[in-house]
C-alpha cells in the first residue's frame, strides 16, 4: 500500500507560482510510475502532468506546457509540481496519485493509477 499526502496549495495571484508537493509512504516510491491530476468544479478531472519511475520521462497536459515542472526526489519520496505563470484556469483541486509498482512508461489515464492523495486546492485569483 501506498499512502499520498499533497500539500503545498493555496490562493496566488494571476503570473504567480506555486510548488505543490507530494510525500509517499512505504518502500516501494522509486518503482511507481506518478501522476497530478486536477479537478475544477463541475468538471471531470484531467491529468496535469506525469512522470515514469524508470527513465524520468514525463508528460504534460497542453494548457501548461512550459509553465508546469513535474519532479521526483526518491530520497525523499516525494513527487512535485511547480506550477509558474499560473491563471484563473488552473483553479482546481489537485491530487496524486501513484501507480503500482514496475509499470512501465508515463502513465496518462486516470484508470492507470491505483493510489490517490486527498488533494489539495489551489485557487488563482485574477
């Protein structure tokens, strides 16, 4: 089992950043594929960004490519998001999530991750 806790959220202004963060349990981080997904209200939640365990690839949603980052530091079992340049369309709730362990590639799909955060809103004001 897996355990993901975000934090990192909160209000900022239009143009402004943020680093969201997200710190796992147990031994196995460094074999599981991870994703950020986001959710605004009343709509169905998309992925933002995702990045493999094996190689370091990484995949990122159109809207925020060149703005977003998404790293991992094994030691520290932890996954992050920063987010630059931010606007009022990125408002949403943002969660974590993890896939089992050894998948290969970048995982994209919602139904590919088997381990989910509680999310943590993140709200841009214009």
């Amino acid at each position: 089992q897996v355990q993901l806790v975000e934090s990192g959220g909160g209000l900022v202004q239009a143009g402004g950043s943020l680093r969201l963060s997200c710190a796992a349990s147990g031994r196995t981080f460094s074999r599981h594929g991870m994703g950020w997904f986001r959710q605004a209200p009343g709509k169905e939640g998309v992925i933002v960004a995702a990045i493999s365990w094996s190689d370091g690839s990484t995949y990122y949603t159109d809207s925020v490519k060149g703005r977003f980052t998404i790293s991992r530091d094994n030691a520290k079992n932890t996954v992050y998001l920063q987010m630059n340049s931010l606007k009022p369309e990125d408002t949403a709730v943002y969660y974590c999530a993890a896939t089992r362990p050894n998948k290969l590639g970048v995982t994209t799909v919602r139904d590919g991750y088997d381990y989910w955060g509680q999310g943590t809103q993140v709200t841009v004001s214009s």
